[in-house]
C-alpha cells in the first residue's frame, strides 16, 4: 500500500535496499516500446500497471533508486524505470538545480549539448549552467547563458560584466 506524507510517497519495502525519495518536478519522454508502468517500483515485485511506448510524456514528482534501478514516481500509485525516460529534471533535494536524463539513464556531463534546437552547458556534477558566463576553453570567448540555461550567441565577449 502507498500513501502520501508531506507530499512523498511512502513505500512499503519488498526488498532490504533503503529507500531514499528525492522530490522532483520533471517532464519526460518514454523512449521504448511497450515500456512498463508498474505499482512499486521494481521489476520483480511491482505488478504492471500498463504500457507506455516512445512519445509519451509523463510527469513525475519524485525519484528513487531501489536494487540499482532508478525510478520515477508518475502519480496515481505509478512508477516508471528511469532507464526508459528523458527530458528535464529539477531535483528539490538540496540545490534545486536542472539536469537532463537521457535515455538508460545517463546524462551529460562537462558537455555542451544541443536539446531541442538549443545549446545548453552542464558541468561535471551534470548540473546546468544558468546565468552566468563560461570560459571557452581555447581562445578568450566568454558564452553567456541565460537563466534557462540557454547559450545566447549574442552575448558573447572577450570581458565579461560582473
């Protein structure tokens, strides 16, 4: 059975791992055919709930590992594998930052990606740049980003403003 307290989900553990939820706010994308929505979040002992294949979009309001496997809870007593999502994720553990999950559950890191027709920078804790400027590493250029985290090309310069 799961229940709600101060807005996590409490689950009832089928197995020995401890259970850690981290509050969320993410929109993602299934990315897989006939990717299983299950009612605890593990592949052994969460029965199916339904299916979902590549395209659907989904909500989900916290995340978990539990035997290795990272999951999202997608409301109505729902949990997806992590291994099959991607899109944005704003983590409301302790730094309230953006990242981006792709699909098998990996995500940028030190990297300049390209998402949606947009440049965004993340650093080596995977995390997204926002308003600030980044050092080229070759040259004197200085890219701005925007609170989005966007490269705004526009901005860019050799003295960056404090």
């Amino acid at each position: 059975m799961f229940y709600a307290t101060d807005g996590m989900i409490n689950i009832p553990m089928k197995t020995t791992d401890t259970v850690s939820q981290i509050p969320v706010s993410a929109k993602l994308t299934v990315q897989g055919t006939n990717i299983s929505i299950r009612d605890f979040p593990d592949n052994v002992d969460g029965d199916i709930l339904r299916k979902l294949s590549t395209g659907s979009n989904i909500t989900a309001t916290s995340r978990i590992t539990v035997n290795g496997t990272p999951w999202f809870y997608i409301g109505n007593k729902s949990w997806i594998s992590g291994n099959y999502v991607q899109g944005w994720v704003k983590d409301y553990n302790d730094n309230k930052r953006w990242w981006y999950l792709e699909k098998n559950y990996s995500y940028p890191s030190k990297t300049w990606k390209t998402i949606s027709g947009k440049d965004y920078c993340f650093g080596k804790d995977s995390y997204l740049f926002v308003s600030c400027y980044i050092k080229s590493e070759v040259g004197n250029t200085y890219y701005w980003v925007d609170d989005d985290g966007v490269w705004l090309t526009q901005y860019n310069t050799s003295s960056p403003r404090p």
